[in-house]
C-alpha cells in the first residue's frame, strides 16, 4: 500500500517549519519479549463465499459454500501464531466476510490480544442493527467498495441497488463513529467516476480512500483487457495527488492511499520535483526506505482453508497450508523459488524494470502482473505507466504489453511510448 496521505503531511510539515520530519519507526516489541522485527499486515480471507460476484473479484467468490475452510478453532490457533510472529494487524475480508457465522467472536479474540483489525466488506449487508454489530466489536477500520456511482457500481457488482446498500453502510458506520473507507478499483470502464467518488468522501466526510489499480489475478484477470490505459491512470494519480495536497496543507486528516501499483511512489516523486523541488531529495530518501512492492515481506495472505501466499493476488501460488504447519514457519521459508525471489532486494527483475532507475523505490512493482500476462514472475510489470524517458532506459525497445484474457498466457511486443 502506498500512503500518499503520509507523503503529504510530512511535505506540509516541511513548508511550516522549514525542515523536513524524522521518519517513523517499523520495529517494535512482541509482547513480553525482546525486540523483533514486525511481522506482515496478513489479509485474511475467512471465508469465500460471498453475495456478490464482482467482475475483478480476485477470490472468483460466488453464493455458495466451499468445502474446508478454517474452522473457529484452527482460526484461534492461527491467531496465538501471528501474535508470537509480532504480527500487529490483521484485515479480514473474503468473500464477504460479514457471511461467517463466527466473524464477531474471531474478532473479538484478536481485538483481545491487541491486534489492530480492519474488515473488507461489500457493505451490502450492512444495515443499521449490523453496523452496531461492527461498531461494537471494536474494528478499527471498515473498508467498504465503491467502484462508481450508482448504475456504475451496481453494473461491476452485478446487483441492482449495491450502489445505495453500501453508500447507506458507510452513513451507519460513520454515525457510529467506526473509522470507514471508500475502495475503489479503477478500469476503463469506470475511470470517469473517480473525481465523483472523491467528491462523494468529501460530502459524506469519509475518513480514507483506497485507490486501487487493477491487478490480474481471479476475474481481474479474466478482464484485464479493461484496465485503464496508462494515459488514464496518470490523470488519476495527478488527481488524487493534488486533492491529497490541499487536504494536507489545508490541516486535513483524511487519508489517500493507493494500492496494486508501486510506480505510483515514483510518480510522486515527479510530482514532488515539480510542485516542491526543495523537499525531493527528502521524499526520495523515504520513498527509498518505503521500498515498493513488499508481496512476500511485509504483507501476507492466509486465504479461506488456510493456504498461504505472498499476497492477496498470488491464490494460485501456494507455500503451504496453517493447518499443516504455522504461519511463521511457512512465511521464513525461502525454499521456494517465488518466496526467495520476493524476499530479495534488489529484486532480480528484468526488461525495462531492471534498468529502471526507479526500481529501488519501485521494488519492480506487481510480480503477479508479469507472470500472468509473460508467464515469467520477474519481467516488467505491463501496469507501469512511466515512460521510458522517464524511467531513464533508452526508448525503442519493445515493451510488455496487457492482452486481453484468452485463457493461457500470451506475449505482445509493442513499440515502446507507443
Ligand atoms: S519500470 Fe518497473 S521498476 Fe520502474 S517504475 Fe515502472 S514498474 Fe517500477
């Protein structure tokens, strides 16, 4: 995740007080041991079943059952794992998580043990006594998506009236006082609503916006022909760049974030040398320690019968399985090829990746991107959408571009700044 928000209120820091701020720390102390370092954020899938069937789901939910998922018990003997792992925060999703029975009691055990714990949500459950569930069991963050206005959104989530569902579960969780966020997954199907969207926070006074990039795993796969075209997804970036800048310089305390598009650090950083030269240098040693795509390192997914991956978007690479082995063992084990590859700094990609002049604070950006439209886990993310001048490689090499989904994995070489 990329936090634009951060970036910002330390560069309003820099303008008020003439000196750019300390970083923040990443370290901490497990409870009642000598200090460790931290384990992942782990996106916990509980649960795949799910209400809806959304067009980029990349868990290919769908309303009904599925055979072995982690029992409340083996759910518990997880959570005493990631608590001795140092693992402090915890987002649980789906499917819809809000469909397993058991939800609150699980979050009620992990808010004990002092996890922090977020829940993606549809929202389309969500009416007013739910939501005074959620509020009560103490969430500390309620991600609910919104990928358009109206007909826009209800057309991604194939259900009439989603749209109004979710908009109504943000206004229950707000009037509560839960802590909410917008998720908005952008294509070039629904990039004409983000400037709506974004004036929809604003009047709704929704604290966080979570701008995602299309990622081509499950059904974002199946239609990664529809992704935005770079042209589009700069225009967004330069949007939520500036309206993050007046929130910040204004006092604001709403957060932008992005995700699934680790170019995006580098693109601050032009914005940066464009709009306030003096603190580029600055930003470009915290973008540096930020370090990009951190699949693998410093995020971690358990999906619904506990198999293990790099990543939300990895599901069909798996390290193991937590009712066979613990987390921590499975997530320090670099003996597979993927996992040792993701842990490895630099990481060893290639095409116009490798000599990017960017990659260190890229980190190469969405492995998953490469290998599903290359087949090779380390060639250059077809989802950069920086120019070759820009990156500082010599223009005219061919480059990876996204096909459109045909079933098994094709290459297109196009003229590159084409
Ligand atoms: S070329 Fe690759 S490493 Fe460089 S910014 Fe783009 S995605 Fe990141």
């Amino acid at each position: 995740m990329f936090r634009i928000s951060q970036f910002m209120h330390e560069l309003a820091q820099a303008e008020a007080t003439g000196v750019y701020p300390a970083p923040a720390r990443r370290t901490g102390k497990s409870p009642g041991s000598a200090t460790q370092p931290l384990g992942p954020v782990v996106i916990w899938n509980l649960i795949r079943r799910c209400n809806l069937t959304c067009k980029h789901c990349y868990a290919f939910s769908a309303d009904h059952d599925y055979p072995g998922e982690l029992s409340t018990q083996q759910v518990f003997d997880v959570l005493d794992d990631l608590q001795a792992f140092n693992v402090r925060a915890l987002i649980l999703s789906g499917g819809e998580p809000l469909l397993r029975p058991d939800l609150f009691e699980i979050a009620a055990r992990a808010k004990a043990m002092g996890f922090y714990i977020g829940l993606s949500t549809n929202g389309t459950l969500i009416d007013e006594p739910l939501a005074q569930r959620v509020h009560a069991a103490g969430f500390d963050y309620v991600g609910i998506s919104l990928d358009g206005i109206g007909a826009t959104h209800d057309k991604f989530r194939r259900l009439e009236g989603a749209f109004d569902r979710s908009l109504a579960a943000v206004r229950h969780l707000q009037k509560l006082g839960t802590k909410v966020g917008l998720r908005f997954t952008m294509t070039e199907l629904n990039a004409f609503d983000l400037p709506n969207l974004l004036n929809l926070m604003r009047d709704e006074q929704v604290d966080k916006f979570y701008f995602s990039h299309l990622n081509y795993a499950g059904r974002g796969n199946i239609h990664r022909g529809k992704d935005a075209h770079h042209l589009a997804t700069r225009e967004a970036l330069d949007l939520l760049y500036q309206t993050a800048w007046d929130d910040a310089r204004s006092g604001g305390q709403h957060e932008y974030v992005t995700g699934n598009n680790d170019a995006d650090g580098a693109y601050l950083l032009q914005w940066v040398r464009q709009h306030l030269p003096r603190w580029a240098d600055d930003v470009q040693q915290r973008l540096v320690a930020w370090g990009g795509n951190a699949s693998g390192v410093h995020v971690a997914n358990i999906d619904n019968v506990g198999d293990v991956h790099p990543d939300t978007m990895w599901w069909h690479h798996t390290l193991g399985n937590v009712k066979a082995r613990p987390f921590s063992e499975i997530w320090m084990d670099l003996s597979d090829p993927l996992m040792a590859g993701l842990k490895t700094r630099p990481r060893q990609v290639h095409g116009r990746c490798g000599g990017c002049q960017y990659l260190a604070i890229c980190g190469g950006n969405t492995r998953v991107r490469a290998q599903q439209v290359t087949g090779d886990a380390w060639a250059e993310d077809p989802g950069c959408y920086l120019s070759d001048e820009e990156i500082g490689v010599a223009p005219g090499d061919a480059r990876v571009v996204t096909t459109a989904y045909r079933g098994r994995k094709v290459i297109e070489l196009v003229p590159s700044d084409s």
